[in-house]
C-alpha cells in the first residue's frame, strides 16, 4: 500500500497544468524508507510464490557417456531479501533495487545412464546472489486515475548450490554443474514476471482513488495534480489543485491560488502543505450554495444568559421597538455578504467576514417584522487541527464593527447595541460554525493510511502539516 502511495505521489497526472498549486505534498526520504520497508515485505510475498515447472533433458558426461535426467516437485523453502533500496531519480521516478537475495528449493531428481541403470533421490538448492532492478513507470488511465507499469526489469542469480541426496554420489557430481545452470536460468525467466505482477496489482488500488473527495451535500474538494512532480534526490513534491467546488458545478472563483514553496524539513515523512486559496474557495463555494446565512431564535441563547431575544430586552436600548412590538419575541438573520477572506501568517490564521444582521419582531401569527439591518464586519482566528484524515478547526471572535444600514424603528445609536451581539456570536454563532468546522475537510490521502503524531504549523501564506504514516491491511 504505501508503494501505491510513492507512486501516487510521483504522477497523479491532470489537464490543468500551468497554474499554482492550491495544495503541495512532500514525500521526504524518511517517507521513501518506510515505503522500502512495506514493499519489499509485499514484494517478498510475491516471491514466495516462485514456482519452478518440472523439467528435464539430457547431457553427455565422460566417461559413461549420455545422461538423461528429471527434476521434478521443485517447492520453495525459504526466500530472503536482506539488502535493498528504493530511489527517487531526480527527473524521472522511483528505482527499486535489490541484492544479495536469496532461496532455498527442495525437489526429487531422476537420471537414466546406459540405456538401463537407473537413479532417484532428492535434492537441495541453496540460491545466492540474487539481483532485481526494476524501473517504475507511471501514466494516467482514461478516468485520469494512475496507472503503474514496469518500464524494465533486470534480475540475475549469481549461483545455485544443488545437493543431491540418495543415489549414487559420483554420478550426480559429475552432472551438478549443468543443473546448476539450468536452475539459476529457470529462476531468473520466473523472478521478472513477478515483479511485473506486483506492479500490476497496485493498479486495481489506483483505480479507487477518488479524483474528487466528497466534503458533505454541498461541496467538494479536488486534489488533482496542476504541474508535473519535481523529483530529486531526497524528495518528491507534488502540486495539487486544492479546490472546492459546488457539486456537480465546478465554478472557479474571482480569486486564483498564490506561488508558494515548502521550506527544507525532513523530520516527517510527508509534509502537506495547504494555501489559503483552499479554504478561501470553501468560502466562495458555501457562500454561493446560500448556506453561509444563519437564523438566531432565543431558544439558541443559553438559558443562564442576561440578553434574550425578544423586544423587552432591545427595547431598553431602543426604545421604539418597546412601543411598536412590546412582548414579542425576536429572530436575527446573519448573512454574508461577500466571501470570507482568509490569511494565514505565522502562528496565526485569521478569517475576514463582511456580512449582515438583519433583526425581526415575530408577530403571534409568525409574520415576521423588519427592525433594523445592521452592516457587520468582523475578524476571528482560527485554530487549525488535525482529525484522522481531515484537516479541521475551531475559531474565536477578535473584533467586531457593526454600522447601521436601515432602520425600521427610526434612528439609534448602534453603538448601544455592540455588547449584546458580541454576546449573541460568542455564545451562539461561534459555537454552531465550530460544530461544523470540528467534522472536518478531507486531506489528500489513499485509503486505509493513517497520520501519526501530525503537527500542523501556522506559515506565510499556508499551513504546513508535518506527519508520518503508516497503512493498515
């Protein structure tokens, strides 16, 4: 699996190359590491199912002159992968190299001499010396998902040690060298082959990637690639779109992602790093699905708090209310006007909203009466964590700047009124956007990965995740 996840981050190819990146992975070498780690288990696996065919033949050996034998029922014993890497080739891919392999193979052996005698017993291979180099190549399929192919493989074994056991020992010794040969030949036409089929294997895998990850009933997030990876020596990067759009409808806003670059950190295995254009584009998307609006009704208000929603209580402010609406209860609408502006600096992430509060009397039938509409503009920080595999947060009020737009009830001081809707978006509209904003945004990831210990750090222009991971079966 986290083979997939290399190749993955090498080409997860797109048409929309040539603008910013929205997101930027890094794969680190300690990330490749681990990767080594996992595919050689499973590339280890995949050998264990080496399967060498019965064969047979005849060689002429001095002095007694042709030699027909068999070797058959040839099951491996044992295999081992002591010595191996994977490599980045700056430009190119991924290389993955093994050596010093080794096997050990059990079978039954059979010779004919003389027209007439007859020999059988069982033997011993002891395979050293065994050598794959295979180069990774990867394309995009017609869905615009990878594809993985072996683009060449190359697989020697350096000897196979054969001991016979049972029959006569002159004779099998005189004829050992040329099953030696032949075994070492059978093993390396098999080894390739296999190695093709590993690779082969990851592409039902690739072929789940969900190009667009599903956030809820409103939006979603693409993480297809904008540029080719830029792969070096130590590490690999990939420039993701890092895009929200409405479902179904992929409108791109009035806004476009900035040129950003992740600083040099090898700590972590993977670095994710996400503009403010990501969170930027939600906003324009929520905003353009209507759903950035908010209706506030007293029972919203904590039962212990000193403001209620009604006209008694406004109505000590502005009298007017008092006398036109007295005893009735009150809704407040809350709605943007723009979309939210979010600016990430270090250590800190703050959200810009410029927006409306528009206050009604709710009359016995329902009908609702316009009081007031105020222009709001307000700042919060926000709080940016990790949550499996999402990225989430929590925000909490800096400032807010109300000013009167229009006034159904005559002229006031707006100003009177600044304590009770500090209180009303502290206590009310700061915890419902929390909730939302706690279920999360999903990160670019393959299925079944898991982040260890993720830290997320606060930087010019972008966030920065820094974590390792591991897959699960």
């Amino acid at each position: 699996m986290i083979l997939s996840w290399c190749l993955v981050l090498v080409t997860f190819t797109s048409t929309t190359f040539g603008t910013n990146p929205g997101v930027q992975v890094r794969l680190t070498q300690k990330g490749l590491e681990y990767g080594r780690q996992l595919g050689i288990t499973s590339l280890q696996q995949k050998l264990g199912s080496v399967t060498i065919p019965d064969f047979s033949g005849s060689q002429s050996v001095s002095p007694i002159g042709n030699v027909k034998y068999s070797l058959t029922n040839i099951n491996l014993v044992n295999v081992g992968l002591p010595k191996s890497a994977l490599d980045l080739v700056p430009g190119t891919g991924v290389r993955l190299s093994i050596g010093d392999a080794f096997m050990n193979l059990h079978g039954d052996w059979r010779v004919k001499y003389l027209y007439v005698i007859k020999d059988s017993g069982s033997f011993d291979v002891n395979v050293n010396g065994l050598s794959i180099t295979t180069s990774i190549a990867v394309s995009s399929d017609e869905t615009g998902r990878p594809a993985v192919d072996v683009a060449n493989c190359a697989a020697s074994v350096a000897s196979a040690d054969v001991k016979f056991h049972g029959g006569a020992s002159w004779l099998y010794n005189l004829f050992s060298k040329f099953i030696d040969k032949a075994l070492r030949d059978a093993l390396q036409e098999q080894i390739c082959p296999l190695v093709v089929k590993a690779v082969a294997d990851l592409n039902p895998t690739l072929r789940t990637l969900n190009v667009l990850a599903k956030v809820d009933k409103y939006a979603e997030i693409e993480y297809s690639m904008v540029s080719s990876p830029i792969v070096t020596a130590s590490s690999l990067d990939l420039s993701l779109k890092g895009e929200f759009y409405n479902i179904g409808k992929h409108r791109e806003p009035p806004f476009s992602p900035a040129a950003f670059s992740l600083p040099p950190q090898t700590d972590n295995m993977v670095y994710i790093a996400l503009s403010a254009f990501t969170p930027s584009s939600a906003g324009f998307v929520y905003n353009k699905a209507g759903v950035m609006s908010l209706y506030i009704t007293d029972d919203m208000v904590p039962k212990e708090s000193p403001v209620r929603l009604n006209t008694n209580t406004f109505g000590v402010f502005i009298p007017q209310i008092k006398k036109q609406f007295p005893g009735l209860m009150m809704k407040l609408l809350l709605k943007t006007l723009d979309n939210p502006t979010i600016t990430f600096q270090p250590k800190n992430a703050t959200v810009e909203v410029n927006g409306t509060m528009t206050a009604y009397a709710v009359q016995p039938n329902g009908t609702l009466s316009p009081l007031f509409v105020l222009n709001m503009e307000s700042s919060v920080s926000s709080d940016v964590f990790v949550s499996g595999l999402n990225f989430a947060g929590r925000v909490s009020l800096n400032r807010m700047k109300l000013t009167l737009a229009t006034s159904y009830v005559g002229l006031f001081q707006v100003s009177t009124l600044n304590s009770i809707f500090q209180t009303v978006l502290k206590v009310v509209v700061i915890p419902v956007v929390n909730v939302q904003l706690a279920k999360g945004y999903p990160l670019p990831a393959l299925g079944k990965m898991n982040l260890v210990n993720p830290q997320v750090q606060m930087m010019k222009d972008y966030m920065l995740i820094g974590t390792d991971v591991t897959f699960t079966a």
